[in-house]
C-alpha cells in the first residue's frame, strides 16, 4: 500500500472578512468570510474580475492588510495576533511581492533595488551583493545590473522584481497580476520565469491574473466572485 504523505498547508485561512470604512456609513465588505489553503510547493491561480476582491484578499495573505475577521496561520504561525514590528518581519522573511506595476524604486540600479530587502534583513554588504548577483543572473538581467528602472522595459523591470522578490529565501511568492501591464508576448516569458522557479526551486507560488489562459497553466485555479470563492462550474461557493 502507498503511504498518504500530507503537506501541511503554507496558508490557512478561515473565515476571512474584510471591511473598509467599519463603523461609517460609506462602510463595505468586500471579502465574506474566506477560506483559502495553500500547499507548501503549490502553483496556485486566483482568478476574479475587477474589483472581485483579488488585491484586498493578497493585501490579507501578504500580511500588508489586516482581517476585519477570520484566522490566519502562515507557515505554521498564527498571525492574527501579531504586532506589526513582528509583521513586518513575517513579512520580509517569508513573502516575495511582485506586482503589476513593478513597485522598483526609481534613480535606483537595479542590483540595490534586489538588494534592499536584505539591507532589512540585516545581510551584510558582501552577501548582499552576492545574492543579488546570483538572482539577476537566474532572471537573465545579469547584463543590467547598473541600470535603473526607467532603463528598463515592463518586462526587464518586472524581472527584477522577481529576482529581489526572492532575495530573502521567501516561502512564498505572491503575485498581483504580474503580467497584467505587459505584452502578450513578453508576459508570457515572465509566465515561463514562474514555472521555472516553481519546478526548479519548488517555490510555492500564488499567482492572481486575468488571464483564464494563463491560469490554466497553475495547478489550481480559484475563482473570486463577489468576494467568495465560487465553482465556475457548479455556480456555488466552496471552501478552496
Ligand atoms: N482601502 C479601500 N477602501 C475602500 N474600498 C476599497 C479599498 N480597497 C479596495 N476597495 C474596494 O474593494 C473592492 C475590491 O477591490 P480589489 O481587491 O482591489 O479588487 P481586484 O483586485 O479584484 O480588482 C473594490 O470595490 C474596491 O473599490
Ligand atoms: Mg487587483
């Protein structure tokens, strides 16, 4: 008989509601009580119109926003009732961001853009630089490292942000429609860039896109509606 081998879940959320304006008359709930796990090593797609709730749901998972309600464990530890210099540091640790619009700082060469969250992190000058080093050149921008954002393309930029995404070892990558402000063509080398880490460095990846088509590529794909979950092909909510 094969033994059962469970991975124990990377994310686990329950019950996530999220509020804004809470207590006014402009107040609204935009997520109604999520549930969400996520494998350690899985490729995940979270799909959803606009204004579905995908960005105010990673703001939660990312540890940039906070439930209104619901519980949260991350890589084993409970985070609902941490402080926010204790965040932070989750935060910086255990999550690589990469985002639509790049979020690089500008005047900056890329190779200090990669390097910043280790300067957080407390790396010293030598490593920092090595590592940075070793992640443009796994993004294939090794030929850019003095170039600043504005030198750059979508594409090359976004390379970048994946390459300082990574510099801290993260558990997971969390990608805000990261190919949602690029060509077809050059969004779908930054798809291929996904797939290689989560093949060749069994990253665990949550991936939020428009496209149906590249969804279908992840092993899993969520669908937001409304802000729940929903069975495209049923049409009812379920737990993920
Ligand atoms: N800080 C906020 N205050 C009030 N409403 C917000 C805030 N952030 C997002 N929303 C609202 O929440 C809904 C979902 O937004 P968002 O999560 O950005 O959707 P998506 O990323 O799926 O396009 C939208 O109606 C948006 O206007
Ligand atoms: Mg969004």
């Amino acid at each position: 008989m094969q033994d059962i081998i469970t991975v124990p879940p990377i994310i686990e959320a329950r019950g996530i509601v999220k509020r804004f304006n809470e207590g006014s008359e402009n107040e609204l709930e935009i997520l109604h009580g999520i549930d969400l796990n996520v494998r350690k090593g899985e490729f995940v797609s979270i799909v959803g119109t606009s204004g579905s709730g995908k960005s105010t749901l990673m703001n939660i998972i990312g540890l940039l926003d906070k439930p209104t309600a619901g519980s949260y464990m991350l890589d084993g530890v409970d985070v609902c009732c941490a402080g926010d210099t204790e965040l932070s540091h989750i935060r910086n640790s255990k999550i690589g961001f990469v985002f639509q619009t790049y979020n690089l700082i500008a005047r900056t060469s890329a190779i200090k853009n990669v390097e910043l969250p280790m300067l957080y992190a407390g790396v010293k000058a030598k490593e920092r630089r090595e590592r940075a080093m070793e992640l443009l050149e796994l993004v294939e921008m090794k030929e850019r490292i003095n170039h600043t954002p504005d030198e750059l393309s979508g594409g090359q930029k976004q390379r970048v942000a994946i390459a300082r995404a990574l510099v801290n070892h993260p558990s997971i990558i969390l990608a805000d429609e990261p190919t949602g402000a690029l060509d077809s063509a050059t969004g779908r080398k930054i798809m291929d860039l996904f797939h290689k880490l989560h093949k060749e460095q069994g990253i665990t990846i949550v991936f939020i896109t428009h496209s149906p088509e590249l969804a279908k590529e992840t092993e899993r794909i969520l669908t937001l509606k409304d802000g729940e979950f929903i069975d495209e092909r049923m049409g009812i909510k379920y737990a993920s």
